[in-house]
C-alpha cells in the first residue's frame, strides 16, 4: 500500500500538539462511503512491550463482506516517542505505517483500535493515518477519550451520538447486544454514518469487528514472537 509520511516523528510532546492543531483542518469528514463497494477491508493494531521498549503493528486485510483474513503483516519499532495522552499516533504510527507498506491487496477502508476526530484536538490515530494513505479511515475504539452520551439501547445496533464541546464526534455503538459499546468515529475520507455502518458490518457475532479482533491477536503473536504465524 502507497503511505505518504507528511512528517517526521523527532518532535517535543508541544511541538507534536501543535502539529495536531495544524493537521486536523484536513480531515475530510462529510464523504459517503457504500460499504457494499468494498472488496477488501483491513484492521490495524499495535502491541507494545515496555521492556524491550518496542513496538509490534500488524495489518489485517479481510475479504469483504465474508470477512475471512486474506493478507497479515507486520512490523516492528522501536518506542521513540514518550507515552503522552492524546499523542498516541506520534508514538504508533511509525510501526503502523510499516507495516501498511508491505500490504499487497487493494485495501478499500482501514478500521484503527483507536480514535479518529474523537480527539481533543481533533486527530486521533485513525485520522492522523488516514491523512498519510489514499483510502478512508475509521476510528473503533474500545473506550472513550472525550465527549458526552446517553446510552444507547441494549440491543445490537443501538447507537448515540458522542458529543464534545458542542461538536458530534462519534458515535456510540452498540456492536452486539448485551454488551458494552464501541466509540466509532471519522477517520478520514468518510462520513459518521458510513464509518457505523462499516463496523457494524464487520461485527457480525463479536462486541469488536473482525478487523479490529484479528488485528489484535496478529499483533499480540507478533509481539511474543511468533511473527512465522501470520500470512
């Protein structure tokens, strides 16, 4: 897959603040999405081990919409960047995006394990990737990191929005009934709707979609040692 950086990672957690300020303004948050036009769907996720001080991403490509794994990789790299609220992206993307760079199937839409516009600053991870690659992006993250909700209702596809400072910013999604929800938001090159709707078509029996859960356990392999086991 083609990844543009826009920049380098070497910064102070101010410097690295002010670069989020200065990339928000590009997301672009208002484009439609047919997840029927999909063939191919990835989930990205990192594994990190502060011993070593590294970082594991692996990159789960998915057929869509039977959702069985047709590509895995990874990558790792070293922790560079301190670990500071709100600037995880400044310390995971480097693994990420090396990972992304040896992906051969034509990618459709990428779903992060982290926040896309739900970002005090507007550019969580999901969305500070989706302005390195030429496909949209989605935020699906297991907790949430600003803004307000009314719970949505218990069954599978219940959902409310997730509001900050007055602004909606995601949505509050609930992937499978019963459970707790998930916090989906704009990445990049998408709308709210047609980010739900990609999750939602993504999680057919599990609380986390499937690019989300098999990114995970590549990453957690990966990290452990066992990179002989993805594809």
């Amino acid at each position: 897959m083609r990844v543009e950086e826009l920049h380098g990672y070497r910064l102070s957690p101010r410097e690295a603040r002010e670069l989020q300020v200065e990339l928000a303004p590009r997301v672009e948050a208002d484009v439609p999405l047919d997840p029927g036009s999909l063939e191919y769907v990835a989930g990205v996720d990192v594994s990190t081990e502060a011993r070593s001080g590294m970082a594991y991403a692996t990159v789960v490509v998915l057929d869509f919409p039977g959702l069985e794994v047709v590509e895995e990789r990874g990558f790792a790299a070293p922790l560079d960047f301190p670990y500071v609220p709100g600037l995880l992206s400044f310390r995971e993307l480097p693994p990420v995006v090396g990972a992304l760079r040896e992906v051969e199937t034509p990618v459709g839409a990428i779903i992060c394990d982290a926040q896309g516009i739900a970002h005090p600053r507007r550019l969580g991870l999901a969305s500070h990737l989706g302005l390195f690659v030429e496909v949209p992006t989605v935020g699906c993250a297991k907790s949430r990191l600003v803004g307000d909700f009314e719970e949505p209702g218990r069954e599978k596809g219940s959902a409310t929005d997730l509001v900050d400072r007055g602004e909606v910013v995601g949505r509050v999604v609930r992937t499978r009934s019963g459970v707790s929800p998930v916090y989906v938001s704009v990445g990049n090159r998408i709308d709210l709707d047609s980010a739900v709707r990609l999750v939602l078509a993504c999680a057919p029996k599990y609380r986390l979609p499937e690019t989300t859960r098999r990114a995970h356990e590549a990453a957690n392999r990966l990290r452990r040692g066992d990179a002989g086991t993805l594809l």
